[in-house]
C-alpha cells in the first residue's frame, strides 16, 4: 500500500466518522492522516506522481473541504440543539420557581 493510499483510506475513514458523529475518531483519524499528508508534501513526492496519482491527490484535496464543510455544518447544528436545550432548561427553571411561589402563596394565604 503506497503512502497515497494511505491517505485515501484514511480520508474515507474520516468522512465515516464525521457522518456518523464521531468527532473524537474522526479528530484521532484526521492527525493521523495529516502527518502523512505533510510527510508527501514535505518529501516532494507529488512531482513524481503518474498523473493518476496526482489526480487522486486532487480529489483528496476536494473532499478535504467537503469534509470541513461538513464538520461546520455539524457544529452549527449542534449549537442550534445546545440552545434549544439551554433555553428548554431555563423555561424549565422558570416553571418551578413560579410553581414553587404559587403554592408558597396558596400555603400561606390559606
């Protein structure tokens, strides 16, 4: 298995687990995936590629920012359920201060 195939299949790995949710793997599965990224660009073995290879390089490069789109995407969405939660847990608060105050009030007043 050569190096950039290596990186693709750790590419395909990554993509699984943000679909999934899994941002810890995926965090765990992007550096290793980097390293080897960095190591190819830092051996200069992208001007040996066939053009096949540098293809495939390519199409890992697009899906590198289809995967950042996602993973904005995803935090969005979770900061949009963390406020529903938050506002959800407020309300809730609310409720039982006024519901404790009406029976203080119905307990003293009668």
């Amino acid at each position: 298995m050569t190096q950039l195939d290596k990186i693709l299949e750790l590419t395909l790995q990554v993509e699984q687990a943000i679909e999934s949710g899994d941002w810890g793997i995926a965090n765990e599965i992007e550096s290793n995936r980097r390293q080897l990224l960095i190591g190819l660009f830092n051996d200069n073995a992208i001007q040996t590629m066939s053009p096949a290879d540098q293809a495939a390089l390519k199409n890992i490069l697009l899906r590198n920012e289809e995967s950042i789109r996602n993973v904005h995407a995803g935090r969005k969405e979770l900061a949009r359920h963390s406020s529903r939660i938050n506002n959800a847990s407020s309300a809730a608060r609310a409720y039982r201060s006024n519901a404790a105050q009406r029976h203080e009030r119905l307990v003293t007043s009668g």
